[in-house]
C-alpha cells in the first residue's frame, strides 16, 4: 500500500523505524530534501546491495511527482522487498501540504 504525505510526515515526526529512498537525481535533492538517502533510479540497480538487509522492512521511495518512484517500488518489490511504498504525489505533493517544512 502506497504512502500519502500526511502519514509520512506523521512517521517522520514520529521517528517512526523504515527505511526512506529519494530516487531523485542529485541536483533536485540538493533543492530540496526530506532527508531520505539518495539512490537515483538509474543508480539503484547497481545499488540494491546497500537495501538488501531491509528486504522485510518497510520502505518508503519518493521523487518529484511519484512516477520514478512506481519504477523504483516495482523493481524493488521485483528482487524480494515485500513491504515498499511509494510517496503519493512525491515532493510536489509535500509541498502543497507542508511547504519546505521537514520535521
């Protein structure tokens, strides 16, 4: 089940236990982060070593609007990750509700 940006906002405000991706490239996170650890998408692939003890984790994957991060949930679900969910709406939708605010 996918994530809206209320619930995430209320996890990390929380400092709720899961692991949070930003598939994003590296200039959009240096604009503006929500303080995930930055995998790009076209990194992840040769990447997946650095997530694979979080394979029964909850893992939440954000990027700008949340189609990059559909691909990234997709191709994590594809190598075993069984609880991955997408930021609805990504940062344009944390920015509608919260602005730059991160708690």
């Amino acid at each position: 089940m996918d994530i809206q940006v209320d619930e995430l906002y209320k996890k990390l405000k929380d400092g709720d236990d899961f692991v949070f991706v930003d598939v994003r490239e590296p200039w959009e996170n240096e604009e503006f982060a929500l303080g995930a650890k930055l995998i790009p998408l076209g990194d992840l692939v040769n990447r997946l070593f650095e997530l694979d003890s979080y394979k029964n984790s909850e893992v939440v994957v954000h990027c700008k609007s949340g189609g990059r991060s559909g691909v990234a949930k997709a191709l994590l679900e594809g190598q075993g990750f069984t609880n991955v969910r997408n930021l609805i709406g990504g940062v344009l939708a944390w920015k509608d509700a919260y602005g730059n605010e991160v708690p």
